[in-house]
C-alpha cells in the first residue's frame, strides 16, 4: 500500500469523501498533507513522502528539481524549507511549502525512489540561480561536480540553454571555477 494517495484515487478504490474525511481527521489514522492528497499513516509524514505528496499534487509532469533532486541523487547539500517543484506553463497551484516553478522547457528526468527529479545540472542551475549568496551558488556547483553528478561541461551547456534570469552570479562562479 502506498502511503501516498490523491483523494481521486482513493474514490476509484472506493472510500466515499465522508470515509476521506473520517479517516483525515485528528482522531483517524491518515492526514491530508496538501489539499487533495493523503498521507495514508498517523506518523508525521518524512521528507519523502512530502516530495511524493508535491509530485501528486502538482500534477503527472511535474518534477523536483533543486536542493532535492540533487540530495536524492547524492550530492550534499542542506535541503531548505520548501520543496522546489517544475511544472508545466499551465500550473495553477501554490502552498507554503512548495516552490512552484513554471516551465516550457522540461528537464530530462531521473527516477529514483519513485520520484520524477531533474537531472543533475538542472537541478544544480535551478538551485543556484534562487541563492543570492555568490559563495553559495559555489558550493553548489562544487557539491554537484564533486559528488560526479555531472561535469563543469555539463554545466555550461545547461547554462546556455537556461532562462538567463537569475542567472548571473551562476555565469561568474561557473566561468571563474570551470572556464571553457
């Protein structure tokens, strides 16, 4: 039984919304992490099952992409408070713990543990162009090419193809750490 579920999904296997809502409240054994998907166990939900919570929520294309992506692909990094999530242009939907971006240019994905994540240089320029530290966007750049996620070439060739807002301080530490 998968821990995560939509409320869709859980009508197609047969529980009525009354059931749902029965089984969300405080005294039932699940919860409702975000608004139409339920964390089917008591316990408080891990990292994990937030991001398959986010990739229910935002819908069949959506991606992690960021600090969690790369995390789950192993590179070290401090995970922030919000999970960053690529959609398509047509995403409408918001909360406080996620980071939704809009995208017309998907990302190639890496599954892993049941998860749609961005590829490593993606992932790494998504992160790097929301820091506004330039010694941060460094170590971001290190942390990836270190753990041997992807190459500095790599990371110049998703640069070039990348929307150039934000994208400054990641062009000076990329061109001052890896020239081409």
């Amino acid at each position: 039984m998968a821990p995560i579920a939509t409320t869709a999904e859980l009508h197609k296997s047969g529980y009525s919304t009354r059931e749902i809502h029965r089984h969300c409240s405080p005294a039932g054994p699940w919860q409702q992490l975000l608004p139409g998907v339920v964390l089917k166990k008591p316990s408080p939900p891990t990292r994990l099952d937030r991001l398959r919570a986010v990739l229910s929520y935002a819908g069949q294309d959506s991606v992690i992409t960021g600090a969690d992506s790369l995390a789950r692909q192993g590179a070290v990094l401090p995970l922030p408070r919000h999970i960053h999530v690529l959609a398509g242009k047509n995403a409408r939907r918001a909360h406080p713990w996620i980071l939704l971006e809009r995208t017309s240019r998907p990302p190639a994905v890496v599954n892993r543990d049941g998860l749609r994540l961005a590829g490593p240089a993606r992932a790494a320029l998504d992160l790097a162009r929301r820091e506004p530290n330039p010694r941060a966007v460094v170590e971001i750049l290190d942390a990836v090419v270190d753990a041997g996620l992807c190459s500095p070439a790599d990371l110049h060739v998703e640069l070039r193809q990348a929307c150039r807002r934000g994208s400054a301080l990641v062009r000076q530490a990329l061109c001052h750490l890896y020239p081409v």
